[in-house]
C-alpha cells in the first residue's frame, strides 16, 4: 500500500493475469488493490492502444512498476 501511496497521480505500469501491459497516471485505490487510472495505454509489443480512463481489479495485478 506504501507503493501505492506514494505514487499516487504518477505514472505507473501494471502487469496483469493475461500478460497485458497497461501504463497511465495513478488517480486512485482501495485496500482491495483496485485501482483507477487515467491516460492509460495498453503496450503490445508491436502496437500501442489508448484506454483513456480505466478500474482495475487488484486480484488480476501481478507487478506494479512506478514509471
């Protein structure tokens, strides 16, 4: 939670379950590890998607990297 905290509206990279790569701004969490993020992106290795805003379920996060 100490990593969440303090990256809060920053940039952050999570790896979920299915190997997807989302990166975007922090905005908000609970204690579930749910997160909500804006400006985010999806990275593939060939191709970029924009999400815009997006909720995240904290069980389907394995990694969290402050960018």
């Amino acid at each position: 939670m100490k990593l969440l905290e303090e990256n809060l509206n920053r940039k952050i990279s999570l790896l979920l379950k299915d190997n997807r790569i989302m990166e975007g701004t922090l905005t908000g969490f609970d204690e579930y590890m749910n997160m909500v993020m804006d400006d985010v992106e999806e990275v593939g290795a060939e191709t970029t998607r924009k999400l815009g805003s997006v909720i995240i379920r904290g069980s389907n996060i394995v990694r969290i990297v402050p960018l």
